[in-house]
C-alpha cells in the first residue's frame, strides 16, 4: 500500500475540502479564462436583456390597467396569453436557432423585442391617459369651468397634525404648480405641509412634517367657500402624515355623453335605474338631454341624496369610466353583505355599468372605460403576442450560444456565471420600477422606454463582440477529435463494414443508427404509454401549486402591495429581494444541498415553499401599523420561498434525468412543460377575478384597502389574507400527497445514475 502522506493528490483534495466553499466558488470561474470575447459579449447582452425584461415582467400588470386602461380581469388575460404564447414557441424556437444560426437568431431576437418595446412605448402615446403636472392650467379643471380664487383673500386654510393652522392665498396662480407654490410658501407653514402631486398624477398630496399626532384638516374660507372641495383636498380630520386628495383631473374631463363609446353615445338611452342593497331604489330620466359626462355625475348624486339611496357615484380608478358602490355598512362598520346593487335601464349599457352578478353581490361596479380607444387596446394585444415568440428564441440563443462559446472543461462555469448574471439583471430590473416610479416619478410604462435604450445597447454589443459564432475548443479537444476521425477513416479503409444484424447486409454505422432511431412521433408514443411517464406526470401537476407562486410575484403581489401599502410602495425593491437572495443562495446552498438525496430535497423545498403563501396570510397584530406589516410578511414570505426554491428548482430537473428513460429525458422535459403551460393559462386568467374579489382598487383620495383593513371595515373573509390561504393550500396540499406517495413516485428512478449525468 502507498503512503499516502506522500501522495501529492490526496494532499491537494484534503486542502480543497477544507476551502472555503465560497472562495471555491469564484476560483472555478478561472477556467472561463480560456473563452472567447464572444461569451464576455452574450453575458453583457444577457445582463442587459434582464434588466429590461423583468422590468417589464414584474409590473405588467399594473402598467397594463393604469396606463393602457385594461381592467384587472383584461390585464390578466393579456398576462396569459403573452406567457402561453412564451411557452408554445420555446418548444420550436430551438430548431429556428438551429437553422438561423447563432448570431442571425440573437439579431433576430433582440431586434424582434426593440420594434415591439417601440411599438408599446408609442402605442402608450396615442391616447395617454389624462395626468397632471405643473404645467397643467388650473382653467382645465372642475371639467374645464377653471377655480376662481378671491384677490387678497384667504382661499383655504391648513391645520397641520401639531395644531399649527395657517391659510393660503391662491391669488394670481395659472398652473398647478402656482398652487403648490403657494401652499408650500404659505405664511405660517415653514415647512410643517409639504404639497405635492400624488403619485397616479391625477390628485394633490399633502405631507405633514411637523411630527405631531393630531389630524390634517384642510377647510375653505368664507371669502372662497369652494376652492377646498373643488380642489378636492377638503378634509376635517385625516390622522396620518399624508393627505391624499381626491381625483380632479381624468379622461372624462370635457367629455361629452355622446362622444362616448367610440361616438356612438348613449345609444338612445335615457333612463338609469339603481337600487342600492336595503332596497332604496331612484330613476333618472332624460339623461340624453345632458352634455357633459361629468353633469351625469353631478345629477346621480344629487338624486341618490334626494331618494336615501345610500350610494357613491364617482368615476373608476382609471378615471375613464363610472363606478357605482353601496355604502351601507353594519352595526361594526363593516360593508352590508346582504342584497344585491342593481342598475338597470336603457342607458345602463352604453355607460357601461349594467352590472352583473358578481358586480350586484360585491356591491361594487367599477365600469369600464367610456373613452376606450379600440384601436390601441387591439395593438396592445398584438404587440405583447408579438413580442412572445422573440423572448422564446432569446431563452435558446442563449443556452446555445453558452455551449458554443465555451469548452467542454469551462461549460459548466460558463452556464453557472450566465445563471449568475441573468439573476443580478433581475435584480437590477427589479430595482429600476422604483427608480423610475418613485424617484424620478415617471409613470411605469417608462420600463418599455428603458427596454428600447437596452435593446439599442444589445445590438451594439452584438456588432462589437458576437463575430466568430464556432465551436470553441481546446487544443486537447481538437487533436482528439482529430484523431477519432482518423481511427474512422482506417476502419473504412480496412474494410472493416458493419452487418445488420436483422437482413445482414452492410450498414454505415451512423447511419444504421439513423434508421433504427425512433422518431419524435414514435418516441412520444413510447414514452405516453409507460407508467413511469404517467407518474411523472402526476408529480408535476401536484406540483404545479409550487411552481406557481413565481407566477403570483407578477401577477398578484404588485397590485397587492400598492392597494395594501399604498402608491410610495417599494414594489421593485421587494421584487428583486427574490434574486438577490438566489444569488447568495446560488454561493452558499447549492454547494451542501448536492449531498443530500433528490427526491427528498425536492418535495421538502417544495414544502417550504408552499408554506411561505401563508406569510403573507397573516393579519395584522401586535400594534404594528399596516404598511409596517405588510412589508415585514413580505419580507419573511420572499426568504422562505427563495430557500425553498434553491432547494426543490434545481432537484426538479434531475428527478426528470432520474426517472426517464435512457435516451428520453429531453422529451419528458418538454412534456412536463404541457401542465405547467396550462396551469400559466389558468392563474392568468383567473388572476383578475382573485384581485376584483379579495383585493379591489379604490379610487384616488378614497382610503385604500390598506387603511380599510387597519380601520376594520374589511371583513378577514373579503381580505386579500384569504386569496394567499387559498392559493397556499392548493401549494401544499400537492406537496403533502408527493411526500406521501414517495415509494410510487421514485419507483423505476435511478438518481445514481442522474448524478453520474450530471
């Protein structure tokens, strides 16, 4: 036996168990030393690519409703039909890359993406939803009629939450940013009101600094005893440190009843009939006869309040449309349950707020948009279906593009340091939603405006670094490839032939193998009529309550966080706590999670998973104001799902190599695609419904969900706490059965051999 102390291998693995596993980590991507500048270029264009799609991605949904005008349920079929679409040419956009060619395939992917960014960005510009600034004249609000201000005299005055009142002179402004000016430099304020225009730019905002703990109140004069309400910032007691005004600008401002529905106006309607949910009803007749859409409004307020119905009328949250809401409460406070808000007449649909059964039992009906433009809503579809089939053959490129640009030593550190990249673009993405929200304060569809300044970098990059698109290889690679096509040629020329073993003529051996290989209909044939298939299948789908929580940060939780939180939520930043915990995730787990069995980690990651959907499930307690504990659940909910996923994300893929058959892994990857496509469909589609059902928009100036739930007038059953427990269970119920049908479910699967694969 040798000794072993003398061996200078056996000293060299002993020193190397004991490194640093996170020195390790970085000292393996020294070896990427031996590739080309075309790998340093994909990365760059990868990086840039992420910061600009997940932008996108993980506010979409809220771009959609709040820029391009999409109802919740509209911007969730958007959703689903663009990442269906996604999915479906993933299956095919490996052959177009195949025979396009690497740098042909990224031109035509990033450029694909760049015309229909530039296609949303100018879309967005056809018909821009109305919004302030400080230019904005003052003569265009109150529907066009302008506030008069008294010359000389007091137009409203401010008490601030220490007691310190003062009053404001609007004398002699134009614009809106005349009257911040005046608020903010008002004799007597010195800094305590600080006026802005809110967030969604269609209201005004005041922010109390002066620390105290008693009420904004915000009152008119007896010289100007108007200004306050048409400003819509009158207020006789607001216990917070911010007053939110309501709406004075929208998309219905000057619009004319019969410019609605795109010219079509009432329809000959007329009449408009609603009963509120104790059974007071009122009709209004000779609608027609009016002009302004919002006179309609000032009309139905005027005649609920003549009728005792107890309703509120104003516009929807988008400012475009109507919106009809019960009032009636409980002896708790809470909103009346029982009966039904029913609007009926000829004029109900033209208007569009015939409501239906879900609108008459939530005793809510926010209408759709009377100024809808249908030409922009249809190329709003036509360029997010566009843009699918390019974000599809980018997610190829790139996997090909890895394997070109590296060498069979450097390929596995080349795929790690491009995983590595994709998660600090998606970082990065995440964090500029709030750079451009909240600190520059554009409106979000500005992530598309971003996506065309990173897709003009990306195909400057292409032009710079993508040249020589041929298999990198070692010169060890070479001279053995070289000299295994020699060793063939000298058994072709020795006459050394193979015999089929069925006919026993003379065969090629490569193509003997050709046509005995079974094609992809037969292959899938095969693999649909064995029971290991099927169990794999069924395993997928239990899952697929998992896997769907990364669908639920995009479509669920930015709408949740800014009708919870409020419109200063740091959406972005808590959308990229998810990558920026995978990174570190990627440096620290990984490397000890490999020791452990497959299918263990796999169904114990998912079960973490799954319990961190009910994080976010959990009511407010123990004192702590409402904004303070949503981001506190947020945060915990984001670390464990992130721990969970590090563990289950990657052993999903080998338990797919374990439990195929030798020769078949990549199509029973391709067919575990198919459940979680139509699971994609599902929760996209039905998104819109969760949020209108358990965590509805309020207009601007109206409390919030948020502030509704701290104050109580939010039943735990009509929270958004119950869509997370909803959704939390169909997770882990899936995952219980998996941990329970261990022995069927590993039965036939051979991870020693994965891990020898892998």
């Amino acid at each position: 036996m040798a000794d072993s102390s003398s061996d200078p291998n056996i000293d060299s693995a002993s020193e190397e168990s004991h490194e640093n596993f996170i020195i390790k980590y970085f000292k393996d991507f020294k070896i990427l030393k031996e590739t080309k500048k075309e790998y340093w270029g994909l990365q760059l264009i990868n990086m840039l690519d992420c910061l600009a799609y997940f932008a996108m991605f993980n506010i979409i949904v809220v771009t959609l409703s709040r820029d391009f005008g999409f109802t919740d349920v509209g911007a969730g079929f958007v959703f689903a039909v663009f990442s269906s679409v996604t999915t479906i040419f993933l299956f095919i956009s490996g052959v177009i890359t195949d025979w396009l060619g690497i740098k042909r395939a990224l031109y035509l992917a990033i450029l694909g993406l760049l015309a229909t960014r530039i296609g949303m960005v100018v879309v967005q510009y056809m018909d821009e939803p109305v919004r302030m600034n400080n230019e904005t004249l003052v003569s265009v609000l109150d529907n066009g009629n302008g506030i008069n201000f008294t010359e000389g005299q007091p137009d409203i005055s401010i008490t601030a939450r220490n007691g310190t009142a003062f009053d404001v002179d609007f004398s002699g402004s134009q614009t809106i940013g005349d009257l911040l000016t005046c608020i903010n430099e008002a004799s007597g304020n010195n800094g305590l009101i600080e006026a802005s225009i809110a967030r969604g730019w269609t209201s005004l905002r005041l922010d109390d600094k002066s620390g105290g703990e008693g009420k904004i109140i915000v009152q008119s004069t007896e010289a100007s005893p108007h200004v306050a309400g048409k400003l819509k910032l009158d207020s006789e007691g607001e216990e917070s440190d911010v007053l939110s005004g309501k709406r004075i600008i929208s998309d219905v401002n000057g619009v004319k009843l019969s410019e609605i529905n795109n010219g079509l106006g009432l329809e000959g309607g007329s009449t408009l009939s609603i009963t509120d949910r104790v059974g007071n009803s009122m009709t209004v007749s000779g609608i027609d006869q009016l002009t302004w859409v919002t006179e309609l409004v000032d009309l139905l307020r005027i005649e609920a309040e003549a009728h005792n119905v107890n309703i509120g009328i104003d516009l929807n949250s988008p400012g475009n449309g109507l919106r009809i809401s019960d009032k009636n409460t409980n002896d708790d406070g809470t909103a009346l349950k029982e009966g039904d808000l029913i609007i009926t007449g000829n004029a109900a649909e033209p208007l569009r707020i015939l409501a239906d059964e879900s609108d008459k039992a939530g005793g809510n009906v926010s209408g759709n948009s009377l100024v809808e433009n249908w030409l922009r809503n249809q190329l709003v579809w036509v360029l997010m279906i566009a843009m699918a089939p390019f974000m599809a053959m980018l997610i190829t490129v790139f996997q090909a593009a890895n394997r070109r640009f590296t060498t069979k030593r450097s390929r596995g550190a080349g795929f790690n340091l491009w995983y590595l990249f994709m998660n600090v673009g998606a970082a990065g993405g995440g964090f500029l939603i709030d750079i451009i929200y909240l600190r520059l304060g554009l409106p979000h569809f500005h992530v598309f405006t971003f996506g065309v300044v990173t897709g003009v970098l990306c195909v400057i990059a292409i032009l710079l670094f993508i040249r020589n698109t041929d298999q990198l290889r070692t010169p060890e690679e070479i001279a053995e490839e070289e000299a295994k096509a020699e060793a063939e040629e000298g058994e072709e020329s020795d006459g050394i032939t193979e015999l089929d073993p069925e006919t026993g003529q003379p065969v090629n051996e490569k193509e003997g193998k050709k046509e005995k290989g079974m094609g992809p209909v037969a292959i899938t044939m095969a693999v649909l009529s064995e029971p290991i298939f099927w169990r794999f299948t069924v395993l997928i789908s239990l899952l697929l309550g998992v896997r769907a929580v990364f669908l639920y940060l995009s479509l669920l939780f930015p709408k949740f966080w800014l009708r919870v939180i409020g419109e200063d939520a740091k959406v972005g930043t808590m959308q990229a706590f998810n990558p920026v915990l995978v990174i570190i995730g990627l440096i620290l787990v990984i490397p000890i999670l490999q020791k452990f069995n497959v299918y263990k980690m796999l169904v114990f990651g998912a079960l973490i998973t799954s319990i961190s959907m009910f994080i976010p499930a959990i009511p407010q307690m123990g004192g702590i104001d409402i904004v303070t504990w949503t981001y506190i659940t947020t945060g915990v909910f984001l670390l464990i799902l992130t721990v969970g996923e590090l563990i289950w994300s990657p052993r999903l893929s080998e338990y797919t190599a374990a439990i195929a058959p030798e020769g078949q892994e990549g199509t029973y990857l391709g067919l575990s695609m198919v459940p979680y496509f139509l699971a994609k469909l599902v929760v996209s589609a039905f998104s819109g419904y969760m949020l209108m059902r358990w965590c509805p928009e309020y207009p601007p100036g109206e409390k919030n969900l948020g502030q509704r739930i701290e104050e109580g007038l939010v039943p735990f059953w009509d929270s958004p706490y119950v869509m997370w427990i909803i959704l939390g269970t169909v997770a882990i119920v899936g995952t219980i059965i998996a941990i329970l049908g261990k022995g069927w479910f590993t039965k036939g699967a051979h991870f020693d051999a994965a891990e020898k694969k892998e």
